[in-house]
C-alpha cells in the first residue's frame, strides 16, 4: 500500500468514526484551510452515500439510518452549493427504504420524513404526497390520506408544475378511489335501512368517484382497480349498459395497451349478467391469443365442447394442448382430464387425423416435457391416477411403445403383484389362524370330554 492509498484508508476511517460518534455535523467537512467547499462537500456526501448503501446491504439499518440522518442534513444545510438534480429522488428513496426496515420506527417517523422529503424535492413533491397517501392507507388513515392527495392535487411551483400533468391525473384517480372506498363502507354500514337513506348517504361519493374514475380509464392506460370500482359502482346502480360499454372500450380500444385482464373483466361481466355462449367463447379466444396458459382456457374448452360444432371441438384440442405446454399445468389433473375427454370425443367422431395431425406436430416437444421416465417415477409416487390418465391418453394416441407407458405398465405389473402377493399372504394367514381355532376347538372338546367322565366316576 503506497502512501495516497493509505492516506485515503486513513481518511475514510476518520470519517467514518466522526459519522458514528456524531452524524450530523457531516455537511461541516472543510479542506485544509477549514473553508467550505462544493468540492468537499460532495466529496463528504459521496462517501456518506457509499457508507448508506454499504450498510444496507448488510442490512444494518440502525447505522444506515445515523448515515441517512447525516446526509439529509447537509442537503439541508447545502445553502448555495449546487446539488446533483436527482439528489432529492436519491433521498426520498433511500430514507423510506431505511424506515420500512427499522424495527422501532413510529407512523410518526415516517410522517416526519415525508414531510421533510416534501421540502427538499420540490420536483417529486406530487410524487412524494402520493406515496405518503399510501403509506397512511396501509396504516388505516383515510382522512389524513385524502388530505395528502388534496395537497399533491393543489401543488403549483413554476414550470415543474406544467411537467407534473400525468401525476396529478394520477392523483385525481386516487383520489376519486378514495372516495369509492367510502361509498363501499357506507354502502356496508348502512345495508337494511331504509332505501332514500341509503341513496342519500352514498351518492355524493358515487359522484366524486365516478366523474375522477371515469376520467382516468377514458385515457389510455392500465387501470385496472380503478375500472374494476368504477364498474361495481355502475353495476350497484343496476346501469349495465355502461358498465359493458367501458369494458368493451377497455379491452377493445386499439389506443390503450394490450392487457390480458381487460379481456378477463369482459367475460366474468358477460358470465355475471347470462350472455350467450358465443359471446363468452370471443371474449376467451381473444383471451387465448394473449395469454395461452390462463385458467379461463379450461373455461374455453367447456364452452366450446358444448356448441357441438366440430371446428370449435377441435380448437379445444388445441387450446387444451395448449395449455399443458406450461410448466404450471403440466401436473394439473383438471387439464389433463379435460385433453383426455377431448380426445375421446374426436375419435369417437371419426375425427382422429386431426388429433394424429396435432399430436405430430407436438410429439418432440411432449416426450421430453411430459413422459420421460423420470416424470414417471415421480407421477408414481406422488400422484398415482395422474399417471393412470397421462397413460390412457398415451393409449388412445396410440404411443404403445414409449418408456414412460412401459415404465407405467412395469410399475402396475409390480403394482399388481405385490396386491397378488399381499393377498396370499392374508389368504395364508387366515388359514392359520382358521387351522389354530379348529385345533382350540378341538382340545375344548376333549377337555370337556374329559371332565364329563370324571364327574360320571366319582
């Protein structure tokens, strides 16, 4: 180690003793002529950040937390010291993450920071009340929550204002959920009274909430939760031709982003309220095109199975087969039930070369992913009636000579055998025990023979 190395080790260590026998006076690190300098300030907050993240990864956060406290006070004390613009998305992010992990951090710790945070990062301070709204959610503060949502709402400060568009669209979505959140509690609290009470203690929150979430899905987006409220909101209010038109314009409007779940909200609404089977099947197909492993698609093959169109029996054997190509289905008897009884039907309908002709084109993939012989043995000795349909569906595929169907047939021979010999080990035991009690029986019979001509002697 030369001499600036050591100088530097030297160095860190006397700062790193200073931070823990006192953390706040951080911001005063001076050069050599005790002047306060941009340079050594940022020098000083560097190694500071360093020690804060040191520290949390070994999750000490007790000394991460005296460091965060020394760093937050020199942004504070930074007067006309130029900081790094990201320092304040620095801080607000470190500071939470420290306090989610103290032990003995208070609501009002994190009420403190937040506040704090507010006024050293004028540019996040929308973000930071929305947050903040959050973490009082979590501790059941919905006024105080509002409130905070109120303020990020009202916020104004030059042009970071302008710039700050999307996140208060955002706020005045949380905000109208909010109020859904009350319209739900009075609608809880006041169910059994008396209809004209109940109308009048809900509907000026159903209003506040429909006008901001019927605002914020009528913008392309994800908005799932609020969708899902502004839907239960219409659906209590018995208006289901609006509550279909915003689902339809939400799964179906080429502006929004493609999302899996807008399809799902459409079919559990059309299943709710009866609509046709043919409704249902294209809301799924779509479904289907998206996210082929979804649970729906056991959904979609009963659906189909029940037109009785032979097209549609054949797309479920391949929505079917479909599904059985994801690791998370591959043990599932629901869908390997449902495969097998689709499969029997076609054959049934003389329909086999089509099922041949999927089967070919899927066979490579299949023997690795679902009849080696290691899958057998693990099929044997966890789920046994698991085997018994993957063979079965073997069987009417014809695939007579594949080592996971003789394996299967080596295990049932051994299966039955052993059942075999079980049973003639009982068969034999109860002749024994049958041979033991006729002998009883008998040395009863001539002790008491015995004892008769004993008594007829004397």
């Amino acid at each position: 180690m030369d001499d600036t190395e050591a100088s530097d080790f030297s160095e860190d260590e006397r700062i790193h003793r200073e931070l823990l026998e006192s953390p706040v006076n951080l911001h005063f690190y001076k050069n050599d002529k005790g002047v306060h300098t941009e340079i050594f300030f940022l020098k000083s907050n560097r190694k500071c950040l360093k020690r804060i993240r040191d520290a949390m990864l070994l999750h000490n956060w007790q000394e991460a937390a005296l460091y965060y406290n020394s760093y937050i006070q020199a942004l504070e004390a930074r007067n006309s010291i130029k900081v790094h613009p990201t320092a304040s998305e620095i801080t607000w992010r470190i500071g939470t993450e420290i306090l989610r992990h103290l032990p003995n951090a208070t609501a009002d710790d994190f009420n403190a920071v937040y506040e704090q945070l507010k006024n050293n990062g004028v540019k996040n301070f929308p973000k930071i009340c929305l947050e903040h709204c959050f973490h009082l959610l979590l501790n059941g503060q919905m006024e105080e929550a509002k409130r905070q949502l109120s303020v990020g709402e009202s916020w104004r400060y030059g042009n970071f204002s302008i710039a700050q568009g999307d996140t208060k669209k955002l706020i005045r979505a949380y905000s109208g959920f909010l109020d859904y959140l009350n319209w739900c509690e009075k609608k809880s609290s006041t169910a059994g009274t008396d209809e004209a009470s109940r109308n009048h203690e809900m509907h000026s929150y159903f209003r506040y909430a429909s006008v901001a979430l019927k605002d914020i899905i009528s913008q392309p987006g994800v908005w799932d939760p609020f969708v899902l409220s502004y839907i239960n909101m219409l659906e209590f209010y018995n208006d289901e031709d609006g509550a279909l038109q915003i689902l339809k314009n939400y799964a179906y409007n080429k502006e929004f982003p493609i999302n899996p779940n807008a399809h799902v909200y459409l079919y559990q609404f059309l299943k709710r309220h009866n609509a046709p089977d043919d409704r249902l099947i294209g809301s799924l197909r779509i479904l289907h095109s998206l996210v082929p492993s979804h649970e729906l698609m056991l959904d979609l093959c009963s659906l189909l199975l029940g037109t009785n169109h032979m097209s549609d029996l054949e797309e479920a054997l391949t929505v079917s087969m479909d599904l059985l190509e994801f690791s998370s289905w591959k043990c599932d008897m629901k869908a390997w039930s449902c495969l097998l009884n689709i499969i029997k039907l076609l054959k049934q309908k003389k329909r086999k070369e089509f099922v041949l002709k999927e089967w070919e084109a899927r066979r490579s993939l299949w023997f690795s992913f679902h009849f080696r012989v290691h899958f057998a043995r693990i099929d044997m000795m966890e789920n046994i009636n698991l085997m018994q349909i993957k063979d079965n569906v073997l069987k009417v595929l014809g695939e007579y000579f594949l080592e996971y169907r003789r394996y299967a047939a080596n295990l049932k021979r051994k299966s039955e055998s052993k059942t075999k010999e079980c049973e003639f080990r009982e068969r034999k035991k109860r002749k024994v025990n049958m041979e033991k009690e006729e002998e009883k029986k008998k040395m009863e019979k001539e002790k008491k023979k015995k004892r008769t001509k004993t008594k007829k002697s004397k």
